[in-house]
C-alpha cells in the first residue's frame, strides 16, 4: 500500500525533505522497533516529527503491531502552512505548535 493509502487520502502534501531511522531486533515470527525517529518539513514551513518505540511487529498471522508509543510534534511559522494537510484554505493566525502521544 502506498502511503496516501495508509492515510486515507488520494495524495499527500509535500511536505519537503524526509528523514527517518529506526533500530529492528527479532526473528522470523517478530520484531520489535527501538529508537524511531522521523522527520519531514523544512525549515521556512511546517515540520512534522515522530518519534518513540513499536514492542511487537508480528510477521505472522493477522495480529497488528502492539505496545506502539510513538509521540508527535508539529510546528508552523503560520495555520496558512496547515493548508496543504487540510486540502483546503487555512487563515493566518499565526504561528502554531502541536505536541501529543
């Protein structure tokens, strides 16, 4: 699947240049994802990064990945740079910080 699939959309923003890193440990049956950086953004725009640990990928079966926490932060000089995410016009009003779980 194409990552405009993964998120529900026909086509992603650009959203620049993009940088991610990750440690993987396990076998055949699964593995487990440590030190999980990504980053995407530049610097006169918005930046997206994520970063966290996954404790179990299964690469058999029909499970899905359990014990993810992976924490979000997004940053923009200006809402107008939320825009291109949103797919439609977002005033200006001012600059904007996000961070979660």
């Amino acid at each position: 699947a194409s990552l405009s699939e993964l998120f529900g959309s026909s086509q992603l923003p650009d959203l620049g240049p993009f940088v991610g890193r990750f440690f993987l440990l396990g076998n055949s049956e699964i593995l487990h994802a440590s030190d999980v950086t990504l980053k995407a953004g530049n610097k006169n725009g918005l930046n997206l990064n994520a970063s966290g640990t996954i404790d179990q990928i299964p690469l058999t079966g029909a499970a899905e990945p359990s014990g993810v926490r992976i924490r979000f932060d997004a940053a923009a000089p200006s809402t107008a740079d939320l825009a291109g995410l949103a797919g439609q016009t977002v005033p200006d009003l001012g600059p904007i910080e996000v961070a979660g779980l």
